[in-house]
C-alpha cells in the first residue's frame, strides 16, 4: 500500500500540465490514425485514443474470442488476424502503431527463453517489421518487466556465419571467437556483450529511425490495489524517415512462427479534438489520482486490511468493488471476472458483458493479459511530459 498524498502529487502535475498531442494534419483536422496489434481486448488502444485524440482503423487479434470483445467495442474495425501473415504493404497507413507483444518467453513468471525467432516474445520481430513498411509517426509498446532482465537472441545479420550469433564465451575478454575491439568504449556491431530484451526492442527502433523512451510504472502508483509492473516505450520518429523497405531491420530477417511452448502538425486546441465516447470517461478517473481517500468503518468491515487500497480504486474508477469470487460446482472459490474487471479500471461489462458470450475462463484469461489502461495513460502522459518527446 502506499500514501497517495505523498507519492502521486508529482504525478497529478505531470497530468495537468504535459503537452497537448499533436494532430497530425492541421488541415482537415482529423483524428491521428492507430493500428493495433497484439490487441487483446483493447487497453492499450483506449490510452493511446485518448492521450493522441485518436481513432484506430485496423487492429491485429488472433484469439478469437478477446478479438470479439475489441470487435464489439470497435464494430467497424477491421481485424486483420495473425501478424505473422499480413502483407503490410497492402494496410492502410497510419499515424500510430501500437501494440503489447506476447511476453510469455520475457515474463519472470516463465521460462524466460528470451527475445528470440520461433517463441512466442519473439513476435516482436513482425511488430518491427510492420513498423519499417508502415513508417508511423508514434509507437506505443507495452510490456512486462521481465523486459528489463531476460535475454534477446541476435538473429544473423545479413552475409554473417552462424558462428558469430551469440558465442557462447560472451564476455568482453572472449577476443579468440568474435574478435571483439580491446577498448570496452568500441566494442562494434557484432560485440558480444549480453544483449537484454529492452535493449534489442529499443536498439530496433533506432535502427528504424525512432527516438524512444520508456518507464517502468507500477499501477499501485496510479491508485489501483495491485502491483502490476509495466514497461510502456513510447518512440517518435526522426525528422529524416528511413524509406520502408530499406533493410535496416535485416538481422529480423527470420520473422519466427511464434509458436513456442512457452507533415504539418500544427497544436490545436481542445475543443478542436473531441475525444470519442469510448474514452471520454477516463478524464474522470485521472481527475481523481492522488486523492486522500477516507476508509470508512464499512469498508473495513467488509474488506479488512485492504479496506484502505479497495477504498482508494473505488474512489478513482468511480465504481463500488463487485464480489471478489465466485463458488464453483465444488463449492470451491474462484476469482469473479467482474471483480478483475474492475482491477483492470474498466467499464462494467467491457469483458463481462454477457453479449460476448466468452466463457469465465475466457473472461479471466482475455482479462489477465490485457493492459490497465489508466496505467498506460499515464504512462504515455508522463514520458512526453518529462522528455519532451516529438514536441
């Protein structure tokens, strides 16, 4: 738990006071246009609407049952289905690319096989490729983060013998194998210093001609009653583009199956950039981050110890905690799908809604592996705001 009051003051200000989104055409005023990945069930794609004043066009879900959820959600968006078999040439443009790519092979949790062709993470590769070819202004990531501490595998650069991926003596004094320069300042392109998750999607988007940062944030931090460590990398392209097709990502040459086990812009002001009704509620929930929150007797009553972070995230969602668990045919309790929908920050019924028609276990799973979108908000809010990012 922590002391709203103490921690999140700096964060209300950076709400209140970071640049305004550019448009992207001040001549017809249009909405800046977002192309999901990796979509789930649309946390990701509200924040990114929201903080740009932006509409997607096109998302990318596998999963049939959360691409119902986005679809309901997003009725005349098109899915484009699995990102390992789109031809990106023949995808309408957009401003924005925006997307969490699987973390199965980068989680903590898991086996960390790594940012590599042919797992699961590694799906990261078709992510940068769709970016090459599509050129957007902005790229939103997230992710979790075991980003910072799993390993990335070099793909073979193109002429490169296999030997030199990713010798097996990786350190700085291993100069028999990969004839690394002496000098640990000019260590080269093929060096074999151990190469992290982060530093691979990153040293990727600089290949590609983008500018990035990133922050890691907590969603205790934003308020809500869980933990939740995230990664969110927010890039903007260089003035100078790289021409799509250039090459600059050939070491993504083998894109992988994913199938492991594991312009003008000109600043407008507000009331030009209507929000859609999808996203205006948010304003409400970061109106009330950092709030002192009283607990009262009956919310203790009812939930004991976490009476104080229940009391706070109901303060901030605008909405009471339903039931945590449910009984199940054996009388066993079971997290409530209602209960992680309200965790997660989102509208009653965004998942739950009985018009899905996903089972609780599709609930809970496409509910487990979506973004908390108030977090990536913030987020996206807080990196512009401190780095001056494409201002």
């Amino acid at each position: 738990m922590i002391n709203p009051a103490a921690s999140t003051e700096w964060l209300r200000l950076e709400l209140t006071n970071h640049p305004e989104p550019r448009m992207h055409d001040s001549t017809t005023g249009r909405r800046l246009r977002v192309g999901s990945l990796f979509s789930g069930y649309g946390g990701l794609d509200l924040a990114v609407e929201y903080q740009f004043i932006a509409e997607t066009i096109w998302f990318s879900e596998i999963n049939e049952p959360v691409a119902r959820v986005f679809s309901h959600h997003w009725p005349d968006v098109p899915n484009l289905g699995d990102i390992t078999a789109i031809d990106w040439t023949t995808v309408p443009s957009v401003d924005i690319v925006c997307g969490g790519f699987p973390c199965q092979d980068v989680s903590t949790v898991g086996k960390q096989a790594g940012l590599a062709p042919g797992t699961r993470s590694g799906l990261w590769a078709n992510m940068a490729a769709a970016i090459e070819v599509l050129q957007p202004e902005w790229v939103v990531i997230e992710n979790v983060r075991g980003l910072l501490s799993a390993p990335a595998t070099r793909p073979p650069t193109q002429g490169a013998p296999d030997g030199e991926r990713n010798p097996f003596t990786a350190t700085l004094g291993a100069t028999t194998l990969c004839e690394v320069e002496s000098d640990p300042w000019g260590l080269g392109d093929e060096s074999a210093r151990s190469l992290r998750a982060l530093g691979s999607v990153l040293g990727d988007l600089a290949d590609l001609g983008f500018n990035a940062e990133w922050v890691g944030l907590p969603a205790s931090l934003i308020g809500a009653p869980h933990h939740r460590f995230r990664i969110f990398i927010l890039a903007h392209r260089q003035t100078l583009p790289n021409p799509a097709g250039f090459g600059l990502l050939s070491r993504q040459r083998d894109l992988g199956s994913g199938e492991s086990q594991t312009r003008n812009d000109c600043t407008l002001t507000p009331d030009h950039r209507l929000r859609t009704p999808r996203t205006g509620w948010l304003t409400d929930q970061t109106s009330r981050i950092g709030h002192v929150v009283d607990t009262g007797r009956a919310d203790i009553r009812q939930w004991g110890k976490y009476a104080p972070a229940i009391t706070r995230w109901k303060h901030v969602t605008g909405h009471d905690a339903p039931a945590p668990a449910l009984l199940d045919e054996f009388d066993k309790p079971r997290p409530a799908p209602e209960f992680v929908e309200w965790l997660m920050g989102l509208p009653r019924g965004w998942v739950t809604d009985v018009g899905h028609k996903l089972t609780a276990n599709e609930q809970l799973m496409t509910l487990g592996n979506g973004v908390l979108l108030l977090q990536a908000t913030t987020a996206i809010a807080v990196v512009r705001s401190c780095t001056g990012l494409g201002d």
